[in-house]
C-alpha cells in the first residue's frame, strides 16, 4: 500500500483512513507492508517503509517513492494507492509486477479546488482507466468518479472518528456567553468558509460567537471579509488546535457546521457527533450513513447556512446514530481484496 501521512502525521482523512486499514489488516495476520515518505512514516514499525523524498512539489516526491514501491509490489498479490499521487507508483509497479491494482478515490480534484489544476484532472482520468478495481469513500464520491471519468466503483465507506474530551469548556475560556458555533479545517475554498463568514451577518440574533479553527492560504482574506461585514467581534480565530483539545472544541460548542462546497465523506462531522454535539452540514458522504434527521443539512450559501444555524439552535439533545467502525472497514477491504484475487 502507499500512503503519503501516518496518524498521528495526519494532513486530512486519507492519512486516518491509511492508519486504520494498515494496522487492521495487521491485527487480521494479512501480510501487508506500507510505503510512506520517510518524513511521516513512524519509526520502527514493522511493515512500514520510509522512503527520503526530498524537495519539491508532491509530484516530484511521490516519484522518488515509485522504485522502492514497485521493488516491493513484485512479491505482492495487491497493490492499494489512494487518490491521484498514487498513479505514478501504482502504474509502474502494474507494468513491472504480476500484481492487482487497487486505488480508493477519496476525493476529486473537482472536489478540492474551485479551479481544478489540468495535470491532476488527467492524472485522476488515467488512474480511473489504468486501475483494475475501483474503491470510492461514498456514493457521492463514486458517482462524481463515474461521472466524470467512466469508472464504477466499489463504496466503503470511512470509519467514523471520534475524540476523546476532558471537561474542558472553551466556551467559557474564551468569554463566550451566548451560543457557540464551531467550524475547523483548512482554509481553502473548498471547505466554503466565507459563506459561513457571511451568514454570521444574516443571522437574526446577535448573540452567537463563531469559534474557527485552523490556517490556510484564506484565512488573512476571512479575517478581511468579516471586517467587512461587521461581524469581526463575533468570531474567534483560534488557529491550529492540537489533537488532545479537539474534542473539548466539539463539546464545547451548541453547534458544528460544516459549509463545505464538496465533501466526499466528512470526518469532523463524525468527530463532532462523537462529542455529542449537533451538526449543520452541506451535502457531504457521512450523511448517507446517518439516520434522517441526525444532521441539519443545509446547501452551500450563506442564507442556507444561517437558516440552519437558527434550526439546530433550537434542537434540543444529542443526535442518535450507530457510527460506521473500522473494523468494518477494516473487513469490507478484507473481503475486497477476496474477490480481486
């Protein structure tokens, strides 16, 4: 298999989603090694393979891993990639080695950028036609891979993720006295951000403090925005938050809204729910796994998100729901690779 992070050198959802399948398959006896960049892989974990990438653009740093891939491949039954960086690797160790190849689609380019850059358009395309069996995190994800590229895929869908809380309240350690509503993530355009920005200026009460975790190449432009809006004292940029308070953040909060224009599963709508707390959510994967009702699902625009907000405000309790394990995940890949072999 190759990755590109290892929990806890996490850079987003793929990187949990590699943790959990390695170690799963380890527990079940399978005989699985695992090819990372050397600067995220643990040390001294049998079956993961560190591989010095170097400078560069990911392209160029996936590259430098193809060799060492491929070597290992010529022993395997499978080789399993992940997303679009794994065609260069997984292309050439098809070509070199009597192998199966797997590749999960986690998200599109389509997905992530509002402009999708050409090469990685094309690179998804080949790998769509090259690959010889299709694994998608979600009917959402597998239907925009069919439509846009042709391929059919098979749906497992994430684990859900939980966060373990301490009884910390943020919201009284950040002076909070009204209603507080949590989002984080990166600040991209994908995760649609501004348009929570600006329902904090359509709300009708005033007595509600957005909490935004998390950088990104947006956030000097978001902090800009709100100005503009005259909404500046009614949100707090908290920044990076680690891992041992995320889930304080989540409990904290009344509400976590996620205003993403794509999101093909949607693990901090999992983290939130494992906290207790109630989520506002645009069309994401998780919620074809939910039960009706579970999440106020909104569309991605400002007049939406707040009309949500003011509805979750007033739910009272926490959401019901029997989460997806990883151990099911775990045996669905299992069960998987059976069939390919």
């Amino acid at each position: 298999m190759l990755g590109w992070g290892f929990p806890p050198n996490v850079s987003g959802g793929l990187d949990t989603h590699v943790g959990e399948l390695f170690d799963g398959l380890s527990d079940r006896g399978v005989d699985v090694e695992l090819v990372l960049p050397a600067e995220y892989a643990p040390e001294d974990r049998p079956g993961i393979v560190g591989v010095p990438t170097g400078d560069g653009d990911i392209t160029t740093r996936v590259g430098r891993m193809s060799s060492t891939f491929t070597e290992r491949a010529k022993t395997a039954d499978i080789v399993h990639t992940h997303d679009w960086f794994g065609y260069g690797p997984g292309s050439r160790a098809k070509a070199e080695a009597d192998v199966e190849w797997v590749t999960t689609f986690h998200s599109l380019s389509t997905d992530r950028n509002l402009d999708p850059p050409t090469r990685e358009v094309e690179t998804e395309r080949r790998l769509a036609e090259r690959a010889d069996h299709h694994i998608a995190v979600s009917e959402l994800t597998a239907s925009h891979v069919r439509e846009q590229y042709g391929a059919d895929c098979e749906v497992i869908y994430n684990g859900f993720s939980t966060c373990e809380t301490t009884g910390r309240d943020f919201k009284s350690e950040l002076g909070i006295e009204g209603g507080m509503l949590f989002f984080v993530g990166r600040h991209t355009d994908q995760k649609g951000i501004a348009h929570l920005v600006y329902a904090m200026e359509k709300l009708r009460r005033d007595d509600v403090t957005l909490v935004i975790g998390g950088s990104g190449h947006l956030t000097e432009q978001l902090r800009r925005f709100a100005e503009l809006l005259g909404v500046a004292d009614r949100i707090e940029w908290v920044g990076y938050v680690p891992e041992e308070v995320l889930g304080d953040y989540y409990a904290s909060a009344d509400l976590f809204v996620s205003p993403s224009l794509a999101e093909p599963f949607g693990i901090t709508i999992t983290e939130a729910l494992s906290a207790g707390t109630r989520v506002v959510a645009t069309e994401s994967g998780v919620n074809e796994v939910l039960p009706e009702g579970c999440v106020v699902e909104v569309e991605p625009e400002s007049g939406s998100i707040a009309d949500g907000i003011e509805r979750g405000l007033a739910l009272e309790g926490a959401p019901a729901y029997d989460p997806v394990t990883w151990d099911e995940v775990v045996e669905e890949t299992l069960a998987f690779y059976d069939r390919v072999l």
